[in-house]
C-alpha cells in the first residue's frame, strides 16, 4: 500500500499536452476512481503512475519519494488492462508466474503465490489450461492473478470489465471489490467510464476533463454536490 502524490503532473505528446497540470492526492489503501469521456486522458495518467511512460512536467511521489524516473518495476505498481495480454503458449500456472521467475523468485515461492493468488480468484482448477481454453472471464482473472503474484503496493486497472458480458462484469466487479479488502488494502486506481463501476467501487472518485481535474469526492459528495454540469453528467444526478 503506497500513499501516492501528483503535483502540478503534465503529459505532452510533441506539442499536444493531454495531461494539464494534476495536483491529486492518493492516500495509501484508498480506492481511487478515475472517470470521464473518452480521450480525456484516464490511460494516458494510469500510465504515468506506473512508469510505462515519463511525465514532461511536474512531479510523480510514491510515499514521500519523487519517482519520476523511476523504472516501473522498481514502483511496485501492477496494472491489469480491458484486453488481458496473456502469452498463448503458456498456461495459466506459467501466465501467472512469468513476472516473479523474471524477478528471480524462487520455485517454492513462485507456487506458493501463484496458488494462493489462483484460490483467491477461484481460478485453482484451471491452471494447466491455455489461455483459448478460457472463457473472457477467466482469462481476465488470470491477467488479474498475474497481477496479485507481483506483490504490487499499488494495482492499476484500465477499464478491465469493458470486454465482458454484464453478468461477467457484476461478478468481476464484486472479486475486485474483495480483492481491495483481502490484500491488506492496497491502494488501487481504477479507470473506467461505466457510472455504476466508479459509484460502487470507489472511496473517492477523480472527474477528469480534457486533461485537467473536475472534481474529486466521495461517491456521495459528487451525486450530491456535484461541482458542475459536467460532473452531474457524469455521475448521474440532477443538477
Ligand atoms: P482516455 O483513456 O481517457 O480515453 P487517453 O489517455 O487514451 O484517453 O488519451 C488522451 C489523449 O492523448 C487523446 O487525445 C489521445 O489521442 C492522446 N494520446 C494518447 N496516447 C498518445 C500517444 N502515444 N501519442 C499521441 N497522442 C496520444
Ligand atoms: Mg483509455
């Protein structure tokens, strides 16, 4: 769990800036729920967070310290995407414990967490099959376990329920929802456009809009004190 600071944060893509200048405040174990029209720049700020890409202004802290150039595998960040990007030819068992054999784990614990982190999500009997004997659900699951066997202190989803049915998605919201609980509390930020996802999952959602911050509040404090149209919008009350 990892207390997480954004400072003036800004993103350009040559002479485009899609991220403006965040100033936002993660508390360690929070549940934090970005939400807002496509193109606004929910992934563009997942992936600042956890290093796949470097800002180009501002500063990134992780616990007090600046991470900024800080390589992602030394963040402690996991991040689980909507298309799961497991590898075909390997089973479940070796999907799941790909990340920890390249950190040099050893064998005894790499089974340990895998089947620990396979229990937990309820995928235990399906770890011989090939991700194309898996139904979508199970395969996010795996993409999710793979992400528990890092030991992540931050979990970073992007959109992860957006490829499955609505039943799927309900279960799939639930386990993640749990998951928050049984893992200590680790912090987690979770994108996603669906209303129903940010009011149920969120201790605090983050509007964003074209770049910039909108609102930030509980699930209560923006249904009921909604700062503007856009934000009424987006989370469902009249304003
Ligand atoms: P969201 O996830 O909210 O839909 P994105 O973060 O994917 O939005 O994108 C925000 C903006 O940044 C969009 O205008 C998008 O076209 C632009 N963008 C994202 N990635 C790149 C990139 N690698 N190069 C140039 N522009 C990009
Ligand atoms: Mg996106």
């Amino acid at each position: 769990m990892a207390e997480i600071q954004l400072k003036d944060v800004r993103k350009s893509y040559g002479a485009l800036e899609v991220i403006k200048g965040i100033d936002l405040h993660i508390e360690p174990g929070e549940f934090m729920v970005f939400v807002g029209p496509s193109g606004c720049g929910k992934s563009t700020l997942l992936r600042l967070i956890s290093g796949l890409e470097d800002i180009t202004g501002g500063d990134l802290m992780f616990d007090g310290q600046r991470v900024n150039n800080v390589i992602p595998s030394k963040r402690g960040v996991a991040m689980v995407f909507q298309s799961y990007a497991l590898y075909p030819h390997m089973t479940v068992y070796d999907n799941m414990a790909f990340g920890m054999k390249l950190a040099k784990a050893s064998a005894q614990d790499v089974k340990a967490r895998v089947e620990a982190a396979a229990k937990l999500l309820q995928i235990d009997h399906l770890l011989d099959r090939l991700p194309k004997q898996l139904s979508g659900g199970q395969r996010q699951r795996v993409a999710i376990g793979r992400a528990i066997t890092r030991d992540p202190r931050v979990f970073l989803f992007d959109e992860p329920l957006s490829n499955l049915d609505a039943a799927l998605r309900v279960q799939t919201r639930l386990e993640i929802a749990k998951l928050h609980h049984e893992m200590d509390k680790v912090t987690m930020i979770y994108v996603t456009h669906d209303q129903v996802e940010a009011m149920t999952l969120a201790d605090r959602i983050c509007v964003l809009r074209d770049g910039l911050v909108e609102q930030v509040g509980t699930p209560e404090e923006l249904y009921e004190r909604p700062a503007s149209l856009f934000v009424a919008g987006f989370i469902g009350s009249p304003k």
